[in-house]
C-alpha cells in the first residue's frame, strides 16, 4: 500500500497523521441550530459528561485506505484522543476541548504547526457528540433516509450513519458508526465503553 510506505519515512509519517485528523474532525460549523431527533428508533443516551470509548477506525482517503486504533476520553468539556497506528508504528495524543485542539503529543517540535492548522480549521470536537451516534446541538443537522434500526444525519460536510448498536447497562449506545463526505469516509468500531 503507498500509504504504508509514506509511514515507513519519518518525513511523510506526521503528514498522514494530520490527514487522519482532518478526516476525524469534520470541516467548517454554521450558525444555524436545526436538530436531529429520532428517539424513536435510537434512544439517545442522556447528557453524558465522561465517558471513554476505544474502538478501530478504517479510514479511506481517494483511494488510499489505512487503520488506526483509538481511545476517546471525554471529561466535561475536555478530551483526550489516543491514535496508535496499526503495527505500533507511532502513537499520537491529541488534547482539547469544546473550541478545538490545544495541544499534540508525540509529534516534534519542528512539527507544532500542526497544533495550528487544527485549531484554526478542524473541529475535532465533533467527535464528542458523533461517537455517541449524536449530533452537535449548537450546529445544523439533519437527518436522512436510513434503514430500520438505523440512525443517520448530515452535519457540516459530513454524513454520519449509525449503523449498529450495543446494550451497555441501560444505554443504547453506537457499536458501528460509518463517517462519509465527498472525499472520504471512515468505518468506525467501538469495542469498548467505559463510564
């Protein structure tokens, strides 16, 4: 693959970091504030404030493709994104909170622009709400034509389709949620909630 041969030189392996990112973080926000609601078919969990996933995601770029292990901790406002590549080629913090990224771990110091171009176009903090199969309620959604047992809705440039979910204690929570815009997509797995 020539994505895995870019990884294997350190000169091109950050930039493939940030493509992972840009991908995860979504685009640019509006100001209008059109919800999703679909309790019918999919209970929303309630306002959850900390809570952890860990999970896979298969990410396809054009028609590049490769897979990143990931671990989600959300506490209040802040959150904390591990991404190992698959192979223990390198591991990557991201940290942030509701107005962006403040900070990369792992990366080096000729490197930090990185911390700028996220903060200033990629709304990582999309995540907090997406991976919880949930749109954010301070941007537009809208939801469209899904299956049964299926939840999905278009925010920003992206569409977000629920497609499988768990039982965990009493919540009903996304197991496979499946990220797309014109360019990319990404089939996401969570293995594992914690609370």
């Amino acid at each position: 693959m020539y994505l895995n041969k870019l990884l294997k030189h350190k000169k091109y392996s950050n930039a493939y970091i940030l493509i992972v990112i840009c991908f995860i973080c979504g685009c640019v926000s509006t100001s209008q504030n059109l919800q999703v609601d679909d309790k019918k078919n999919y209970p929303l969990p309630p306002k959850l404030e900390n809570w952890q996933a860990d999970g896979r995601i298969s990410l396809s770029v054009k028609n590049e493709s490769s897979h990143v292990n990931f671990r989600w901790n959300q506490k209040n406002n802040e959150f904390r994104l591990r991404l190992s590549f698959v192979g223990g080629f390198k591991s990557i913090i991201v940290l942030g909170d509701d107005f962006g990224v403040e900070e990369i771990e792992g990366i080096q110091s000729d490197e930090k622009n990185l911390i700028d171009t996220l903060n200033n176009s990629l709304p990582i903090e999309q995540l907090k709400y997406w991976l919880l199969g949930k749109s954010n309620p301070n941007l537009d959604s809208r939801m469209t034509d899904l299956a049964e047992d299926e939840v999905a809705f278009n925010q920003l440039d992206w569409t977000i389709r629920v497609m499988k979910v768990q039982k965990f204690n009493s919540l009903v929570l996304p197991k496979r949620i499946l990220i797309e815009n014109i360019d990319s997509n990404a089939l996401i797995i969570i293995d594992k909630w914690a609370f």
